[in-house]
C-alpha cells in the first residue's frame, strides 16, 4: 500500500511524533555540518495549482538538502487546468517521479491522485488541510516549550486548512485547543466532532478571543482571507476585526506565552507589526522549520 501524507487525521500520536523526532534530528545534523543523502537518485515532482513562497522552495530545499532532485508544475504546466482526469495524470506521473507534492483547493484532487497514484502523494495544502505546515508549527512549540502533550493552545481567526490541521493534531497529540472563531466561520464540523470525541485533551470553539487566549502558552493566528477568497475581503475585515492578535490580547497572556504565524501575514490586520516584530513571535523560527519538517516527510515517504 503507498504511504500517502493527505491529512493529519489519518496518522496515529506515535506516527506524528515520528515526524517530529526525524525533523528535529535532521535539523541538529544540518547545524553540525552533516550533509543528508537518504534521497539520492529520487525525483519528486511538486505540483502546485495555488502558488506559494515559502512551501516551494522549503520542499525545493528539502529534496535537495537530502540529495534528490526536483520537477516544479505550475497550474499552467499540467494539464489540471485542461480538465485531463486526475486519474489519468496519477498513473502518468507515478512512471516519471518517485513522489508527488501537491498544493491546489479542493481536497478531492489529492484524494483522488492518491487513489491512482503509484507513489506517495504529500498534500502540500488544500481548503481542507495543511497537514505539513502545521507539522512545522508543531515542531516550533516543542522547540520553544517542550513536549507538547497537555500544552494549551489558541487559535485565533478564520476556522479555514490550517484550524482543521490544528484539531487533528491536537486530537493525536494530547494537548488542549480553544479556537476562537466568528459566528459563521467555524472550522470543519465533522472534523472537531471526530476529533471531540477522540482526544484526551480538550478541544473547543469559542466566540470570545480574548477568553480563548487567557491562560494559552502558545497563540496561532492566520490571515483571515485566504487564496480564493478575494471576493470576501472586505466583509471579513470587518468581521474578523475583534479577532486581531495586538499588544492588548498579549496583555491577557504571561510573557511567556509565544505567537505563531504561518506568513505571509498582512501586518495591521490579523496581526500588528509590532507583535510579529515583538520578542513573543517566533514565526521566523516556524518559517524555517518547514524546511526541517518537510525533509522528514520526504525522507519517510519517498525513502
């Protein structure tokens, strides 16, 4: 059976924390000097519907740092936007590369390649998931405050991929979430009654931001209209606007509690410039560790 990475709700605590461990040791070697090379002769082939900055080139360095090559598809060098059957493209693509990592919007075309793929298919985001940038958000609070079991957790925004992330991981992982969310923008409803029903910590939605974050360690914000959402801009400004990550909400906190963005971040509205320039913001740190994470992720995959 392929080994496919589609969401963070198909994988066990122990197999998550496999993840983690592999990242955090690449990272040290790669500190030290030690040069990675469980990849050599592997080609993956990133395919990439939504554009991206950072998840592009930390899965081009990722590959690369482990000795493998890379094939970067944009919507406009496949033939997704030509309507070819994704059934068909799994089966050509799978006699080319030895995996595939693909960023687009509707969860059913990873579902879908992975179904008729012959090698791994990564889910490098949808609307559903953001299975991998969570793994890195994750990495960044052991990094910061250590096991993450038991941890309590806000999130502050949008109930969009990376809320659904968050509740699947915190369903595997045993930490506490509170997500803070407008009425109207909760995070998937099947999602957190699975994830409810499974964790040993608590997972729950509220309405007040300001409760959510009240005795948090770690706060995680996202912008609050996401690619594809353009349209909405203006009406979410106004809705999400009590929803803001700013001096005031930090003041509800200890100073020991750190603030998470997985960027871009538009400054002045979910967050203030002067709380991600602030010493509480770790979200360069979290930048890089896609890197780390998604070497690990290649490194079990595509190994």
């Amino acid at each position: 059976m392929v080994n496919h990475l589609l969401s963070l709700g198909d994988f066990d605590g122990e197999q998550l924390q496999g993840y983690l461990k592999l990242a955090l040791q690449l990272k040290k070697e790669s500190k030290e000097g030690v040069r990675h090379q469980q990849l050599t002769g592997k080609v993956v082939g990133l395919v990439f519907e939504k554009p991206s900055t950072r998840t592009r080139v930390s899965f081009e360095a990722a590959m690369y740092g482990l000795g493998g090559q890379v094939i970067y598809l944009s919507s406009r060098d496949t033939q997704l936007a030509r309507n070819e059957p994704l059934k068909d493209m799994a089966r050509v693509m799978d006699r080319y590369v030895d995996g595939m990592v693909v960023r687009t919007f509707g969860q059913e075309v990873v579902d879908e390649l992975a179904r008729y793929s012959g090698v791994p298919v990564i889910n490098a985001l949808t609307d559903l998931h953001h299975p991998c940038q969570v793994l890195s958000d994750v990495m960044t609070v052991i990094e910061k405050k250590g096991p993450i079991a038991g941890r309590r957790i806000a999130w502050v925004g949008d109930g969009n991929n990376m809320a659904n992330s968050w509740i699947q991981a915190a369903a595997r992982l045993g930490f506490d979430l509170t997500l803070a969310c407008p009425a109207g923008y909760d995070p998937d409803p099947e999602i957190l009654r699975t994830a409810m029903a499974e964790s040993t910590g608590r997972i729950k939605v509220v309405r007040d931001p300001l409760a959510a974050v009240r005795g948090a360690e770690v706060i995680n914000v996202d912008v609050w209209a996401s690619m594809g959402q353009e349209e909405e801009q203006a009406s979410r400004l106004k809705v999400f606007a009590p929803y803001q990550v700013n001096e005031a909400m930090l003041n509800e906190t200890g100073a020991g509690t750190i603030v998470l963005h997985c960027l871009p971040a538009h400054r002045g509205e979910e967050i203030t410039d002067a709380v991600l320039e602030g010493p509480q913001c770790v979200a360069f740190d979290q930048a890089e560790n896609k890197l780390h994470i998604h070497k690990a992720i290649l490194a079990k995959h595509l190994s």
